[in-house]
C-alpha cells in the first residue's frame, strides 16, 4: 500500500483555507481545520495563519494585513467583533467562541496599501 503525502504548500492551505460559518453572535464567521497529524492537535502557526485569513477576509475596502498580535492559541471557531475602522486604517479583533464564555484571543492590524505604520 502506497501512502500519498501532500507537497508542503498543499498541506498548509488546506490549514489555512477557512469555511464560512453560520455566525452565531456576529456578523461574520468561519471554520477552521488543522494539519493532518495522527493525533488531535492544532499547530500555533496554523491558528494564526487562520486568524490572519479571517481579518483579510473580513475587510472590503482595500486594506491589508500589516500587523498581527497572537496571546493564547486554542482551536476554536473565529469571529469578528465590531470592527473599528478608520479612514486608512482598521482593527479587527478576532475573538473566538468556545462553548463557554468569550476569549479574545488575537487582533489584526490593516492599512490601506501605502499608508502602513512604521513604513
């Protein structure tokens, strides 16, 4: 029996391909897999690569990524809070729900292009 391995890029998008979800206390949400491994685990890179994707995703008028903070890495289904938003400039807080109370765990920092912090 031959086993077939994934070239390392194709494992990583599948990380960080995030599926809409049906929110449940915000506008906005997506399911997240982790990396295939033989035990049930996620991988702290691939929680803030999903995080990173859910802030991207989540904007519509041309801003990007320009910085990241990650606190406490759990697997857990990303939404956005109410977004603050400037004229180029946004944040947008990534909380995630597990089944009990809220965690905010992460917020992304996005510009619009030619206009990021420190550059």
């Amino acid at each position: 029996m031959t086993t077939r391995t994934l070239p390392t890029s194709a494992i990583f998008t599948a990380a960080a391909t995030l599926t809409p979800a049906e929110p449940q206390h915000f506008d906005l949400a997506f399911d997240a897999t982790t990396q295939p491994c033989p035990w049930p685990k996620a991988y702290g890179g691939d929680l803030v690569a999903q995080a990173a994707v859910a802030a991207m995703r989540s904007v519509t008028d041309g801003k990007t990524l320009d910085s990241m903070q990650s606190y406490f890495l759990r697997p857990r289904r990303y939404r956005r809070d109410d977004p603050l938003r400037g004229r180029s400039a946004a944040r947008r807080p990534r909380l995630q729900h597990p089944a009990g109370p809220r965690v905010p765990e992460r917020e992304a920092d996005l510009c619009l292009p030619g206009q990021l912090r420190g550059r």
